[in-house]
C-alpha cells in the first residue's frame, strides 16, 4: 500500500518557498528546476515513500550538491526548510546536498557507507533509515533525469544502473524495479 501523501499544506508550503527561492525560473532538464523537483516528490509517492521522503524530495536542491552548484537556500538558513518541511524531511535534504559523492558511493549499503560533508569536512555514517532515504532519493533523481534525456540515458545509464545496484539492499521494491526498467538496456538494443 503507498504511503500516504505529504499533508496538502506542508507540500503547498513548499513549493510556496522553492517558487519565492526562484526555483521556477531556474533552466533544468525537462523544463524547470521546480519541475524537476515536483517529478522527484512525485516519483518518490509513486514508490510508496513516507511523507517525510517526499517532502525532502521536492526540496532536495535547496542547499545545492557537488554536480549542482545552484543554491537556493544558503545553510545559515535551514531553519527556514525545517519550519516548512519539518526537521526529518530537512536532514535528508541536507544528507544529499552535504554528500561528496565521489567518496561516499563506492558501498552505500556496507559497512564502509561513510559520507564526507562536504559543507564541514567531517566524516560520519548515516543511520540505516537515513541511508535507505538517501538512496531512494537518488534513485528518484538520477532516473528523472534519464527519463527525460535519452542522450543522458545512453551514455550514463550503464553507470546509473551500477550505482542502483550497490544501492539494491537500501532500494525498495519498487525502486528497483523502476532503475531495473529505465536503465537497463532494452533486448533490442543488445541485438
């Protein structure tokens, strides 16, 4: 059964804030950032993720990332996030903005699943509930930009796949099943 949706308010609070922080005006794949964002949440329900995913899917760039540097919410300001979001759906905004990719995926799910903040320079291992949400947020994003981009998809969907992979055990069914589908090449491509 999918988790229920984001109360109507909390959501309508959100995009209320990413349109004020210019998200609507900012180009992105597949139209606006603020398009990219909704697609994300919505991805997201469509998997059944609680309301505290989506809602932290819908605001995922607010802080920016390591391959996004646009920020629409400087750090000293996530109180602002928090009091909209709440502070679940804001710490897993943070956990993917603050994220150095390059050093925290080579094995998510094991035991070695240390993150580099790239914000602090510190190191620390996400609990197992923050490292699944982590993980289905990315699965969420990278296969809203595949989606969109066949080019993307070609030339980045055999990588896209391995990373969902190592993600596999912190993936919910659901998830996986939709990496499975976009980014594994089609029989007829393999011809």
């Amino acid at each position: 059964m999918p988790a229920a949706p984001p109360p109507a308010a909390a959501d309508h609070r959100a995009v209320t804030l990413l349109r004020r922080l210019g998200a609507a005006g900012i180009a992105h794949s597949g139209g606006t950032l603020l398009a990219h964002l909704q697609r994300v949440r919505a991805r997201l329900a469509a998997w059944g993720a609680r309301p505290e995913l989506q809602l932290a899917g819908l605001c995922h760039l607010c802080y920016g990332t390591d391959g996004f540097p646009v920020t629409l919410l400087p750090l000293g300001r996530r109180g602002e996030l928090v009091a909209v979001i709440g502070a679940e759906a804001e710490a897993i905004v943070y956990l993917y903005a603050s994220c150095a990719r390059k050093a925290a995926c080579p094995a998510p799910g094991g035991a070695e699943a240390v993150f580099h903040d790239r914000f602090t320079g510190r190191t620390h291992t996400p609990g197992p509930r923050l490292l699944r949400d982590f993980a289905e947020l990315s699965a969420a994003h990278a296969l809203d930009l595949a989606r969109l981009d066949p080019v993307l998809r070609e030339s980045r969907g055999p990588e896209l796949l391995a990373l969902a992979d190592r993600f596999r055990p912190l993936l919910s069914r659901s998830a996986w099943l939709d990496c499975h589908a976009v980014l594994a090449p089609s029989p007829l491509a393999r011809d």
